[in-house]
C-alpha cells in the first residue's frame, strides 16, 4: 500500500469515528449513544480502514519499520478525517459543537495521571475488539467493547480529536490532552500482547 492509500485509509477511519462521535453527542441517553458509536468501528474493521488506536496492539507481533510507518500514516489520516469532521459537525450542527464543547471543557479538567490511565484502560478495551474480529471474525468484542469504554469514561485519542475540533476549543492545553491520550491508548493497547508474549516464552 502507498503512502498516499495509508493516508487516504486513516482518513476513512477518521470519518466514521467521527459519525460515532456526531451519533453519540446526539444521544441524550449515553446508554443509547454508547451503543450506536459502535456503528465506527464495526464499518472500519468490516472495511479494513487504518485506525491507529485498532492497530497500534499489534505492533507487539510486527515491530518493524513498515508497520511503525504504516500506524504514524494512518494516526495522521485519522487527525485529517476527525478534524475536517468535527469543524464540519459543528457549523452544520451546532447544537452537536455546544455538546462537544461542554464534554472537552470537562476533559481538560481532568489532571495528567487521569488522563494517562483513562487512555490506558480505553487502549486495552480496543485492542481485545480488534483481535476478537481478527481472530474468531466475530463482531462480539466489538459491541461490548465500544460501549464499556465509553459508559466506563475511558478516553479514545481518536474520538477526542473528533470532540476538541467540533467544540472548536483550540489550545496548547488541548493539545497536551490528546497527546497524553495517544500515549496511554497505546500503552494500554500492548498490555496483553507483551503478557501473552511472556506467557508462551
């Protein structure tokens, strides 16, 4: 696959998060709303689009140079996609820009070590969905994980980026939340790889 394709797939994974995120802040049950995001991530498996925060466990198993180039393409594709989503959300539906926004200004709260843990448990919950459809090519982990990360509070990189630019908050601060989320999604996406690793050593 060419750059340009890993991109371009990013940008795919970026937009359908960004209707999960769109369909969430719609919901005024988050019950309902954390069920129907679900939508994102059984269209980008069943699709095959690159969503950095689905493929970063795996890099446990292929740890080389391709691969680590291949998630840094697909993380920028899905900033692209999220990003020119949620700025649209937010002038076509702005009542979706004030939700988002009232739902970031909580996130920015939230201290360092919050943040670091919230992305970890998330990173977790991501990697069992993907591996769960890749290894039984079952949607099962998907539907139960999606949710339990959203109702638990747990944050996903991706989804935040879609948030911050549909609440049109703009900040060094911000900036500093998403990337300590990608950290802890990714720190959390390797847990069970690198213990199950250990184990068949």
């Amino acid at each position: 696959m060419s750059y340009l394709k890993k991109i371009f797939s990013g940008v795919c994974a970026g937009i359908l998060i960004s209707i999960g995120g769109a369909v969430f802040l719609a919901c005024d049950n988050r019950y309902v709303g954390s069920v129907m995001f679900t939508v994102a991530l059984l269209c980008i498996c069943l699709k095959g689009y690159s969503l950095y925060t689905g493929r970063i466990g795996f890099i446990v198993e292929s740890h080389d140079k391709e691969y680590f180039g291949g998630l840094t393409l697909g993380l920028l594709g899905n900033a692209i996609g999220t990003v020119v989503c949620g700025y649209a959300i937010r002038y076509a539906l702005p009542k979706l820009g004030d939700a988002a926004q009232a739902l970031c200004e909580g996130k920015l709260g939230q201290s360092f070590p919050q943040t670091l843990i919230r992305g970890i448990f998330c990173g977790v919950l991501m990697y069992l969905a993907v591996s769960i459809y890749k290894e039984k090519n079952n949607v099962i982990g998907i539907i139960f994980c999606i949710p339990v990360f959203i109702l638990a509070g747990f944050e996903h990189s991706i989804a935040d980026l879609f948030y911050f630019a549909a609440s049109g908050i703009v900040s060094a601060k911000a900036l500093g939340f998403i990337w300590t989320v990608i950290l802890g999604n990714s720190i959390g996406a390797v847990i069970l790889p690198l213990l199950n690793l250990k184990k068949s050593k």
